[in-house]
C-alpha cells in the first residue's frame, strides 16, 4: 500500500483494483468528459502505461476513442457507418421533415455524408426540381430513384468508416461549387467545441462546404449533444441553422440558440 507523507505526517492511501479505475474512468467518459493519462496515472498512484492499457481495453470495448496522451468520449458517429445504419431510427425521420422547410429556397443543395442525412434525403420532395451534391455512396443512392433531381456525386477514395469520400479529390470538386444550401454531418455538438469530427479529412472536407455554400444546416440527434470529437469543424456561430429532437430541453435549446444558429425542433 502506498505511503504519502505530508508534512512529516504518514499518510496510507487507498489504490483502486485495475477492474474499479477501469470502471470509473468508463464513468467519466459515459458523463462526456475527455480523460488525459498523464492526470489519470497521478489521481490513481498508477503509471500511464496502465492508464493506456485501460483505455485501449476501452477502445477495444467501443466506450472511447483513443487520441494522443488520453480518451474522448464516443459520439454515436464514431461508429462504422454500416452500424449506423441499422439505427435509423423515428429521431432521423423527424429531423428530415422538420428541415425540408429549408429546402424550399434552394435549388442546389448538399448532402454532407451520414445516416440522419440519408434520412433526410429519403424526404426530400420528388415534385421539386433540386441539383443535390453528395459525397456519400448510399445518399447518391437514395436520390437515384427521384426523377427530378440532378444528383452530382463528388468522386476520390471512399473511407469505408464513413462512408463517403473525404479526401482532397473529394475536397477540390467541392472547392469548385456554388452551393445555397449545404446540410452538414455532424459527428459531436457542443455550445463550447461546436462542431466536431472523428477524421481531420472529414473536418477539412466540412469547412471547405461551409465556405462554398449561402447557408449552413445540421440535423442533430440527442445522443450527439454536448459529445465531442478530436477535430473541430466550426463553432456553432457559423451555422445558420440547427435542428433539433423535439423533445430537447429547453435549456440546451435556449443555449443552442444564444450561440447563433436558428434552432428548429423535428416533429413530435
């Protein structure tokens, strides 16, 4: 048992089994708070080493993602996209159908790539005649089978994470558009990060659609408010627009709002 002496004072700390500061570090990070080794291994008298086999153990668990010198929580898009898939969840369809009041004013819009804008996509009204960009493969699918869309599909490698290209091919025939209205994927949202990214591609991908397009939307599920991820996109301040759950308080929605962005609740 350690020995902590404090002012000529013999003091016996108490050191956590490897199974309880496993536990309380997934704790912290269920709570949303980042966690760094260097901090953990002094709090628990316990070297980084075994602070970082804890969080690859986590990792390796799907309850964090590990990053340089610590942890981050794991927002819902930290996931492979064909897991996501199969949560395409009512929340998703709600959000498309309170943002299609968006898409009355334009007439080319982009898709960002992810599943609550597949879901979006879905909704999108056939009687319109929209020019609708995308870099994702199953949204470019999903907008085939609308007669009076333009589907223009920006090409490079596809990141099978994500499922859709993100890097510079990708970023260069975005740099070449003009767009009214681009919806963007969010993988975390907070008021103090704002927008966030698993892949610092995808967050360089995502500021150059925020330049090229008049205004800025982002759907967003509960389960990614107040997450966060290693690359910051944006602050919420350059968004013109946030859609939210409709059972959202109305303290996040209040602060949400204070931060810039329009907030639109989906349907109940």
């Amino acid at each position: 048992m350690p020995l902590l002496i404090v002012h000529g004072i013999f003091l016996f700390m108490h050191v956590l089994s490897g199974a309880t500061r496993k536990s309380e570090i997934e704790n912290r990070l269920q709570r949303g708070l980042p966690v760094n080794s260097t901090a953990l291994a002094k709090e628990f008298l316990v070297s980084e080493d075994a602070i970082r086999r804890d969080l690859r153990a986590l990792a390796a668990e799907g309850k964090c993602k590990r990053v340089y010198g610590g942890g981050l929580p794991i927002s819902p898009d930290g996931v492979p996209f064909e897991q996501r898939l199969l949560n395409d969840s009512k929340e998703k369809r709600a959000l498309a159908l309170a943002a299609l009041s968006l898409v009355s004013e334009a007439s080319t819009v982009f898709l960002d790539s992810g599943t609550t804008n597949l879901a979006l996509a879905r909704e999108m009204p056939p009687d319109r005649s929209l020019t609708i960009a995308t870099n994702s493969i199953a949204i470019a699918s999903a907008l085939l089978e609308r007669k009076n869309f333009k589907v223009i599909v920006l090409g490079g490698e596809i990141d099978r994470e994500i499922g859709a290209a993100i890097g510079l091919s990708a970023a260069r025939e975005a740099e070449r558009l003009s767009l009214d209205l681009c919806f963007l994927g969010a993988c975390a949202v907070s008021v103090s990060l704002g927008i966030g990214a698993f892949h610092m591609a995808d967050a360089e991908f995502k500021r150059t659609l925020i330049a090229r397009s008049d205004r800025t939307a982002v759907l967003v599920t509960m389960d990614k408010v107040e997450t966060r991820a290693p690359f910051q996109v944006a602050a919420l301040a350059v968004l013109d627009h946030v859609v939210l759950e409709a059972g959202t308080s109305e303290e996040i929605v209040s602060t949400f709002s204070n931060a810039g962005p329009t907030v639109i609740l989906g349907q109940p």
